[in-house]
C-alpha cells in the first residue's frame, strides 16, 4: 500500500524547514515597519570577499518605490577579537544581467557595502551606516568574513522615498 502525505502534514513540514521572514538568515521586514528590513542571527564563517560563489546569501532587499537605501551591519564575535580581518555585506543589483554575472561568471557588481573591522576587545562590533541611491527594483545582500572565527552577523536595511 502506497502512502501519501495529506497537504496540511506536508506544510506543517514545510514551514518548519523554512525560516520566517526577517528571521535568522532571510531580511524581511522587522519591527512592524514597511520601511525597515533585517535579517538577524546569520552565520558568517570565514569566507574572503573575493570567494564570490563561498559568500552567504542573506536575502533580496525590494526597493520599488523608495528613493535611498541605509544600510548597517552589526558583528558578534564568537571566539576571541582577532585584530586583522573585517566583516562586511555587499549589495548587488538583482536584475538582469547582473544577477547573472554573479550566479554564472562569478562577479560581484557592487552597488553599494558596508563593513566593521575586526578589532578591539569588544565582542560586539557595528559598522557605520551608509546610505545609498536606489538605482534597482531590488538587491541581493551577501555576507563575506576576513577574519579567522566564524561570526554572527545582522543586517538592517531602512528603505526612504525621499
């Protein structure tokens, strides 16, 4: 006798295989806002910025409709503050050709970045915010890691129409 999944056994499996929006890994919106996105609690293991396929996708930010980009990114250090490496997370256009030459050429068109250095006795570092032009409907984030211990990393996105 064959045996099927009923469809509400097989979406109760499905959504808690998949995290939430905005939820450890996925930006999504936070906080209740429209404006506002993050994606809290990512692991960022150590993976140069110039290893394009090894970086870590942290979720696509839509911008139709809004003018300006704040982007911030906050570190926590799991082992000791190595001095030396840095932590940073990249916007790339994810349109056409763009998200092609990243996924099949292996480029980053970049787009706008921010990042902290690893350094100091603090566990805990951000980065100073940067704010950007919005020139695409939307943008992919990933994640890179100089350093040598794995980090937690938080990306937060303020979307304005002014």
């Amino acid at each position: 006798m064959r045996r099927t999944l009923r469809p509400v056994a097989f979406l109760a499996l499905l959504s808690t295989a998949l995290p939430a929006p905005g939820q450890h890994g996925t930006i999504g919106p936070a906080d209740g806002s429209k404006q506002f996105l993050a994606a809290r609690g990512i692991v960022v293991p150590p993976v140069p910025r110039t290893e394009v396929t090894n970086l870590v996708d942290a979720g696509v930010v839509e911008c139709e409709g809004f003018t300006h980009l704040v982007l911030n990114l906050a570190v926590e250090v799991k082992g000791p503050v190595e001095p030396g490496g840095a932590v940073g997370a990249i916007l790339i256009p994810d349109v056409f050709p763009y998200d092609r030459a990243y996924r099949v050429l292996q480029l980053l068109p970049s787009a706008g970045e921010v990042g902290v250095p690893l350094e100091g006795s603090s566990a805990t570092l951000t980065a100073r915010q940067v704010r950007m032009e919005v020139g695409f409907p939307r943008y992919r984030v990933l994640l890179w890691n100089s350093g040598r211990t794995a980090v937690t990393a938080s990306v937060s996105v303020w979307r304005t129409k002014t």
